[in-house]
C-alpha cells in the first residue's frame, strides 16, 4: 500500500493472516478522505460507509466502509453483489503524553503515524485491470466536475456521453480506461449526473415550476445585460420573454421594423413548455430580436407572450412603438 501523499507503515506487529493494519500520518477527517480518494484510484476500488460513531472520547475520529461489492443496500440477484466481505476500518488516535506512552512507537516520532487503517479479508473478485469491476466503480469526483462542465456549455447527456468516450480513447491505456466508470461512465450514469446537475442549476421543482430558481438568477443574467420578464399569474398559463444585448441592438435595426419571422419548438425540457424565436432578416443573416416561453401552443398562451414582449418592449420593432396587441401580431408571419 503506497502514497504519495502520505507516510504509511504495515503494523506487522499487529497483522494477521486474515487482516492488515497500517499506519499513516493522517490527522484529520479531511485528510482521511483525500487518503481514500487515492486509494480507490490506486486499487480500482470503491467503498461504501457502513457506520460512524459519534461522540468518540478515546480517538479523534473513526470510520467503517464496505466494499461496495458487498450485499450491503443490493438486492440477491444484483450483479453488483459479489457478497465480498472486505472492510476498511479508518481510526485515528489522539496525541498527548499519555496515548504516547502507550503506543510510543507510532506515536512518539519526529513523524506521528496517529491513524489506523484496517484491511480484513480478501475480495471475492478481481480487483485491478478487470474489466467487469472496472464498469462497477462509481464516478469519480474529477469525472464528475468534467461533465458538469459540459453541461454548463449545453451538451445534452448524449454528447457530453460521446465527448468524455472521444477524450479517453485519446488517452494513453485506452482499452482500460473506457472500461473504467469512474472515468468513463454509462450512459445511464451520465443522465443521473445531468439530473443531479440540473436540479442544482434550476432547482428542484424545474419540471413543475420553474419560476423560483430563474428568479434567483435573474440578477446574474441582468449583470450580463440579459433582461428576463415573466408572468406566471396563471400557472396553467405563463409566458417568459428573454432579451439579450445583441437582441437589444436587433430590434433598433429598420428591418425589424418590416418583417419578422417566428418559428416555435415545443416539449422543451421536463416543462414540456415552447420556445419561439422572434427573428429578423440582415446581411448576415436571421437574428432574434427576442425569445419567448410559453406554457403550450394556444391562443391564449401565445397572447400573453406576445403582450409581454409588447409591454416591456413596445419599441423592439425597428424603434417604431407598438401601440395595440393586435399590432405585434399583425407584424408577425
């Protein structure tokens, strides 16, 4: 058992045939995870924690994982149990004169060793280069902050899935690595994280109502010149107009005045809301000059949008005022 990071001594003093006790330099719960961290990558391993005593008096911190092929939170038939009995004991002692006096020789170096770390048992499968369990292990933090990442660009799950897959057949071991779920996740996985990531961006109740979490971001976007208006009076009913700066300066332009071309999407998101595109033709092409968001594809529905842009924009079409509804409407085909 090695690491870079920290010291670590077998106790063969203390180590049995069915067990081994190591002591490293490991002196806070922090420390304990980061120690953990390397361990898994090193050992193609992962662990599940089985209990944490609180209120310890005689150590500082203790903690116990499972392997997490064990049965622990499986099912019989689970592919996943492969019943192995490997745990992980982590302990780590207080340092005074009177632990010192009792374990001197871990304790009382230049260097403490004040943690204990316990192996029991051997596992019931192969552990490194095997590719069945290398497709167990759970996605690792450095994976996970790579995907997010993705998602905050716009990849959908199915992208980012293809992107990550590209990145490692371009890395040295290949073969293994795309093999490996914490570097190379499932499909399935990547969605789980893409829920994860959404509910934290947009917050809980996105599928229902959206409105709560894009409030509270409203003065980001308004921080970056993006205007957003809403108007959820009526649930069953609501419209969003979303403007930004290039939007902005697309409405003053004469063409807007003329002619603008609206194009709808629908089933957007869990929502299942609709996008329009308000767009006006130029040299470089078609430019919005706003988006709408609406609730569905009714009347009533496209007339709140529409009265919205009005109300907050009553000057987007080439700088002429719009006076009446029926005006906007008569300005789109």
């Amino acid at each position: 058992m090695e690491s870079a990071k920290f010291v670590l001594e077998k106790d063969e003093t203390n180590s049995k045939k069915d067990k081994s006790i190591w002591r490293a330099n490991i002196n806070t719960p922090d420390e304990v995870e980061d120690w953990l961290k390397e361990y898994k990558a090193a050992s193609q391993t992962d662990w599940i924690v089985k209990d944490e005593p609180k209120g310890l008096q005689r150590v500082e911190f203790h903690k116990y994982w499972q392997c997490h092929l064990s049965k622990r939170n499986k099912v019989e038939k689970s592919k996943r149990n492969k019943i192995c009995p490997v745990k992980l004991d982590i302990k780590i002692k207080k340092i005074n004169r009177f632990t010192i006096r009792n374990d001197p020789k871990y304790l009382g170096r230049e260097i403490p060793l004040p943690a204990v770390i316990t192996m029991s048992n051997d596992h019931t499968h192969p552990t490194k280069g095997c590719f069945e369990t290398l497709g167990y292990l759970r996605i690792s933090e450095e994976t996970t902050e790579i995907f997010y990442k993705y998602f905050d660009e716009g990849l959908s799950p199915g992208a980012a899935y293809r992107m990550n897959d590209l990145s490692v057949k371009l890395r040295p071991n290949s073969g293994e690595l795309r093999a490996n779920s914490s570097v190379n996740p499932t499909i399935r996985m990547v969605q789980h994280l893409f829920d994860n990531w959404r509910r934290s961006e947009f917050g809980q109740s996105w599928g229902t109502d959206p409105f709560p979490k894009l409030r509270e971001k409203i003065p980001a976007y308004e921080a970056e010149g993006t205007s957003i208006h809403i108007d959820d009076s009526d649930s069953e009913c609501w419209a969003c107009v979303v403007v930004t700066p290039i939007m902005k300066r697309a409405q003053k332009l004469a063409s807007s005045g003329e002619i603008i071309f609206t194009d709808s999407t629908s089933n957007v998101e869990f929502t299942q809301s609709t996008f329009t595109l308000m767009l006006t033709a130029t040299k470089g092409g078609a430019v919005p000059i706003a988006v709408l968001i609406h609730s569905a594809q009714t009347t009533a529905c496209y007339i709140k949008a529409y009265k919205l842009l009005k109300d907050n924009y009553p000057n987007c079409f080439g700088g002429k005022e719009v006076s009446t509804l029926s005006d906007v409407i008569h300005k789109l085909i």
